[in-house]
C-alpha cells in the first residue's frame, strides 16, 4: 500500500458517488457493500469496457476505485484512459501485487493511491477521503482562477437571441432542444438554461446518448432492480430518479434507439416509468433539455427520430451557430479557455503570438470550440505554440475553398462579357459545393454516410457529386 491516511470517517449522510470497477461480482458486491456502510453512493462496473463507457455517457463519481489484478494490461490500459479522459476524477487502484515497480507504474499511469488486496473498509474510506479532499482543492483553486472569464463564452452578439430566449423561459419547465454542429457548446447552453431556470438549485444530470447501447441507454436512464440481468448484483438508480426536482441533458439524442425513444415518450407524456425489472411505477418531476448535432427534422423525415417525440422535445429550439459565424468572440473564449487550461494543469498563462492569432482569426474551426480548447490544451501542455501553428498552416493551406474561388474569379475576369450571368451562377454554385463537400468529408473523416447525412443528401448522390468532382481522400479541408 502507497499511503493509508489517518482521520476521521466520512459522515454517513455523505452525498460522495464511488464507481467500483471489478470484473468479480463477489468482489465488487463486497466492495459495495463497505462503501455504503460508510456513507457513500456507489456504481458499480464490470469491467474497463463497462467502466469507461458509463464515463464517457455523462456518469459522474467523485472517485473510481479500481481493480487492476485481472490481465495487467487490460486494468492498467483502462486506468490509462480514465486518467486521460477523465482527468478530474481522481482513481484509487486496487492490486494484489505489492511490488514497488508496478505501485510506480500504476501512479505513472494516473492513480492518485494504491492499496493491496485485501483491503479493510477502513483503509479504503482513508484513501478516499484523502483523494476528495485534495480533489475539492483542485477544483476551487480552478474556480477562482477561471472566475473572472466564466462568461466569456456569452459576449458575442450572434448569441444574443440564445439569452431572450433563455431569460423568457426562465419560469418555466418547457423541454428545450439545442441543435448546432459538434463542439459549439451545446452543453455550455444546457447548463445556461437550468442555472437560469426555477429548478437552479436542483442538481442538473448529463447523459451522452451516443456513448451507449440501447439496453445499456435504457439502463443508465431508467435504472434496475436487483437480478433484472447477468450482473445486475444490486438496484441502480437511473439518471431520471437522480435529475428528481431538476434537469437532465440528454446529449446526442438522435443516436437513440427506437426502444429508447419509445420509453422516453411515455415519460414525457406521463412523467412516470419502471426500473428495468421491476413492476413498481416511479414518477419523477424532470425538466428535458436535449441537444444533437443532427438534423432531427431529417432524421423525422427518415424515419430515424420519432415525430411525436420531436415535438414533445422541440417545444424551445435554440440553434447555436459555428465558431467561424461567431469570429468576435474568439477573444474572450481564448482569453477563458487559456485560464482554464491553465488552472487545471499548473501552468503559467501563455502569451500568444500575432502570427498564431491571426490564423485562428481566419481558420473555419470545423470542430468549433472543442477544437479551439484542445489547440490551447496543446499549448499550455507542451509550453509552445509551434506544433499548433504548423498544424493550423497546413490546415489552411489544404483549405480548398478560397483558392477554388479565387481560381473561379480570375476565370470569370479574363473572359469578362463571353459567359452569360446564368453560367457564372451555375459555376459558382458548383464551386461551392465541391467546397462545402470536401469540409463535410473531412470532418467525417471520409465516411461518406455520414457526410452524406451531414449534407443533407442521399449516399447515392454524394458518391456521384465525388466522382464528377475528382475528390481523392486525404486531399481537401480538414
């Protein structure tokens, strides 16, 4: 064992969530078992897979208490990814091996302790009183750094429209549905509606739709009984039980599946639905805020998306625009971004180049703000700005659009008076949508089915408007 420290226990009316990662069910429901004794919610995973697919749906513990002794390379690999994507979460690994190589290695990976097997309940509490204490001080010493910029993200005036919106449905518990391309902040937004909102106190759940299966979706929302499946050791409290009283933000919700889709419209129009295994009717007062980067009146169209459930949904719809129709708020987002990076991994704040500046300032973000957030993660990390800026030369030096037009143009200028209006129309058309074409493959990374769905068109036609275009993968906007 790293460490075991002394203090008193946590009070047994602590709210602290606990995600037990084990691949042995006597052992995890042990586990479990001590935690609730002492106090504390627990979830409960079978495995890496399991675990970190609950993470990345939107479950939030406080900590993960980690079983690593089942194939070395499977729990530290699933310790290596919580660590990366999840980096506030701070994970307690569990091991029966006591060699200080693999302690070393298990903390190079990300553990913040580590304890030999068996542990007694005491020993565990210990360890993870002291990992949430240090992680509240983490996390207020990131607060009072990024305080002063919190709002940043709301001064341009393209969002305007967004705040009316939100203050008039402010006394209201109307469903809301967000709609704009992946990484303009749909969640920032979320989170705007229900700090506005009369349920403010109220705790606000996340659930990412895209994350999980159908059956696995419907468990994470809904919850289960003991016994209602192989693994189902204990009753879980599904995310509606959790949102009681405030909101739940279902993101990516054109990924649900149709049974999903179907249960989640009798909870609309009942308030009301059953654990998974059990007959019990559990009614719940949730206020639905959504988003999705899909066009749900395409997928409605399709037959993809329920209309009765877009309509119950979209009684708001709130469209954010993409970063490169919102160019006025690239300062204040990079001036926040940067104190967030900053705080949350100990670094001085960085001053930024003309040269780089002015690149962000004509880059088309196809990623949006996600992309803009992980350039400057780059640059607080690494301590330089070099590898960002070659990266974003060659992204704007492989930008097909302005070449392509000025190309056009200067066509168009030599043989002034011989090409009829019509023409110059009909190439300027063509023109722009071999551009907008080659932004929606590169953002697919080249899977035209979801190209296609991006555009609005059919798989079919995409593939022709490629040939006749001589579009080559690897070549074009990224």
């Amino acid at each position: 064992m790293l460490r075991v420290p002394k203090g008193p226990r946590l009070s047994r009316k602590s709210t602290t969530r606990i995600l037990v990662v084990n691949d042995s069910q006597s052992a995890r429901g042990h586990l479990a078992g001590l935690l609730e004794q002492r106090g504390f919610e627990v979830d409960t995973a079978t495995g890496g897979r399991s675990a970190l697919a609950l993470l990345e749906a939107g479950a939030a513990p406080d900590a993960v208490l980690l079983d690593v002794s089942g194939p070395a390379a499977e729990g530290l690999d699933t310790l290596t990814k919580i660590a990366a994507a999840h980096p506030g979460i701070p994970v307690v690994v569990l091991s029966g091996d006591a060699r200080a190589s693999t302690i070393v290695e298990a903390i190079r990976r990300g553990a913040v302790d580590y304890l030999n097997k068996p542990p007694d309940g005491d020993q565990v509490e210990a360890a993870l009183r002291d990992v949430l204490l240090d992680r509240e001080r983490v996390r207020r010493h990131a607060q009072d750094r990024a305080a002063p910029h919190s709002d940043a993200v709301w001064e341009g005036p393209s969002l305007e429209p967004i705040h009316r919106t939100i203050e008039q449905i402010a006394d209201t518990d109307v469903s809301v549905l967000i709609q704009g391309e992946s990484g303009v902040g749909k969640e920032v937004v979320a989170r705007k509606v229900h700090a506005s909102s009369i349920r403010a106190k109220a705790r606000f759940v996340k659930v990412n739709c895209a994350a999980l299966p159908g059956e696995l979706l419907e468990s994470e929302l809904f919850g289960y009984e003991k016994g209602a499946f192989t693994g189902a050791t204990a009753r879980k409290i599904g995310k509606f039980e959790a949102a009681h009283r405030g909101t739940i933000f279902l993101d990516e919700i054109g990924e649900m599946s149709a049974a999903a889709q179907a249960k989640m419209l009798h909870v609309l129009q009942d308030g009301s639905f059953h654990r998974l295994g059990g007959n019990r009717e559990i009614v719940v007062d949730v206020r639905i805020v959504s988003a999705t980067n899909r066009s749900l009146d395409n997928e409605v169209d399709r037959k993809r998306f329920r209309e009765d459930l877009f309509f119950r949904l979209n009684v708001v719809g709130l469209h954010i625009p993409p970063l490169r129709d919102r160019r006025e708020e690239l300062p204040g987002l990079i001036t926040h971004l940067l104190d967030r990076a900053t705080a949350r991994h100990a670094r001085e704040v960085p001053v930024l180049s003309d040269r780089l500046l002015g690149l962000f300032d004509t880059y088309a973000f196809p990623g949006n703000v996600r992309e803009l957030e992980n350039y400057l993660k780059r640059i607080v990390v690494l301590g330089s700005e070099t590898s960002v800026i070659d990266d974003l030369q060659g992204r704007v030096a492989d930008d097909p659009g302005p070449a392509h037009f000025d190309a056009l143009l200067a066509e168009i200028e030599a043989t002034a008076g011989e090409v009829p209006l019509r023409e110059v129309g009909r190439l300027a058309a063509e023109a722009a949508e071999q551009v907008a074409i080659r932004h929606a493959l590169a953002r697919t990374h080249w899977n035209r089915r979801q190209a296609a769905e991006l555009l609005g068109i059919s798989y079919k036609t995409l593939l022709a408007k490629i040939r006749a275009g001589e579009l080559e993968e690897g070549a074009g906007a990224a």
